[in-house]
C-alpha cells in the first residue's frame, strides 16, 4: 500500500504549487519516485517551452527537497494519455484549481474523478498548502471489506497521523417511515437502533485495524455520507479526508450520485480517492527508488584473466 512512483500533475502555473510541493514532500517521506507531467487541460494544446518550465519546476522540488525528480518526455493533452502514464505510479496528486467547472464536469464529472475512473489509480487533490505533513487523517468507511483496504492506504501514506474513522449513518428509511405517517415514537426507535447498530459496526471495525489502535478514534453522523464526511473534516481539523470509490460509470455516477464526487465538489480540505479496485503500478521502471544505482559491471579485456574476490 505504500507508495512507490507518485505522478505530480501541473499546469505550469503558480497556482499548482501545493500539489507539487505535497507529492514531493510525500516522495521524500517514502523515498517514493517522484515524475512530473504537464496536463494541457480542456484541450488548450501545450504550450510554448513547456519542457523547460517543466524541467525547472523539477530542479525547483529537487533543491527544496533533496530527491531525484523526473519529467515527462512530453505534454499530456487528455485524460487517456494522463491515465496511459499512470500506470507506471501508485498515486497521482493533482491540484484542486484544475477541477474545470463546465456542462461536461457537470454530467460526466470532474478530471479528477474521470481520471481515476480509467486509470484505476488512487488520486490525492490537493487544496491546502503543504506546510508540513499530514497530522490527522480522516477515513469515511461504510465497514465492507473495501473500506478495511482504504484503512490500510490512509495508514501506510502516513503512519505517524492520528486516524479518526467516520461513518455517516442513512437517513433514508427514516424519510420513508415519515412519509407513511408512521408514528413518531416508531421513528424515534428506529433512528435509536440505527445508531447503536452502527456503534457496534464502528467498535468492530476499529478494534480490527492491527495498526496503532491507540491512535485510532472514530465518529458517527447522520445523512448524506458525502456532506456529512466534508462537514466533519472541518470538524475535526484533519488535513486530509480519505474516501473510497467503486469503478461505477459516469452515467451511473451521474444518476445515483457518488459519495467520491459529492466530497471532491464540496471539500475545502485535500482529499484522497481511492478506488476499491485499485492496483500496484504495472511498469517496475518507472517504481524505481530515487537514488538508487544501476548494477555496475566490470569490464573485462578479452582473454585475461577476471579477479576473484
């Protein structure tokens, strides 16, 4: 689960400096591979000297935080050629100023979310300036089995931050029995057996994550799991929210909503989606640690002897 190869995506702009100083800083902390690559968004075409900016925004994360840096050998013009490069990293960091707003994020979703949708790969959206690293991390669980594997990503992306797990308990059947004038004493009672059943699911749930239970603490709401998630972010002061998406359509998004989308369009904090199908990088070059040396080979001249050692 820890990241290996990190893909910095900017527009060459000052305005997508967070997200690159917060994947360099992640790079540091995981001795992670660390490539930057320009997205040349809503199809603006790539612009006049984009490799030297970008070789200079490179040097720049390099001097400040002392790794090895790479770039891309040329400019990404849509998403399927982001999604093509990013199956040689574990996590893709872009900044939240390039979520375009336009009828087509309305209907098929933000970059973010397409993104992740064909690349299958986690995507950290970055908000906040990346003073220092994260402290407190906030997980929305639903208690499946996917959300044990989204403890498992937040936990190995910072195993120092203390983890509040939180899950927002649904309020639909509550506006069903309302809306069949059941008695309020009845919905009272069920709203009562709703929370304690998802107590007992969170006590659960907690008690089985092996890592650092002490520092674990956990949260229930009510109503929408997206607001609610966003709202207790804010809550709690947790740098980053932590959620999991299904590999869902955009038109199945669109129609029956996203827990993932509604967070990314209402957070004011960072935000890491994971997909629950998310896999390790395919291509082993490109998850090659910083620093790290190629086997040296002697050279031997034909017909003499070679050294024993």
């Amino acid at each position: 689960m820890t990241p290996k190869s990190i893909l910095a995506i900017t527009d060459l702009t000052a305005r997508t400096a967070s997200a690159l100083s917060r994947a360099a800083r992640l790079a540091a902390e995981h001795n992670a591979a660390l490539k930057l690559v320009h997205a040349a968004w809503s199809g603006e075409g790539p612009r006049a000297e984009a490799a030297c900016h970008l070789a200079h925004q490179a040097l720049q994360l390099e001097q400040r935080h002392g790794l090895r840096v790479r770039t891309a050998s040329r400019p990404m013009n849509t998403l399927q050629d982001l999604a093509d490069e990013a199956q040689g990293a574990d996590l893709l960091v872009m900044s939240a100023v390039n979520e375009e707003r336009s009828l087509r994020s309305f209907f098929c979703g933000s970059a973010a979310e397409r993104l992740m949708r064909i690349a299958g790969r986690p995507v950290l959206v970055v908000r906040q300036p990346a003073d220092a690293p994260y402290q407190r991390l906030l997980i929305a669980v639903d208690f499946s089995q996917a959300s044990r594997m989204l403890v498992e990503h937040a936990f190995a992306l910072h195993p120092s931050a203390q983890v509040e797990l939180f899950h927002a308990i649904s309020t639909v059947n509550e506006r069903k029995l309302r809306g069949a004038d059941v008695p309020e004493h009845v919905v009272e009672a069920y709203r009562h057996e709703c929370r304690r059943h998802a107590q007992d699911q969170m006590l659960g749930f907690a008690d089985s994550t092996e890592a650092r239970r002490n520092r674990v603490s956990w949260a229930l709401g009510r109503g929408d799991a997206g607001r609610q998630a966003v709202v207790q972010q804010q809550h709690s002061g947790a740098e980053l929210l932590v959620v999991g998406k299904h590999r869902a359509s955009a038109l199945s998004d669109f129609v029956f909503g996203s827990v993932a989308k509604r967070v990314l369009r209402m957070a004011t904090g960072d935000v890491m989606v994971v997909p629950h199908d998310a896999a390790p990088a395919t291509r082993a070059a490109d998850i090659r640690q910083p620093g790290s040396v190629e086997p040296m080979t002697r050279r031997v001249r034909a017909g003499a002897q070679t050294p024993v050692s």
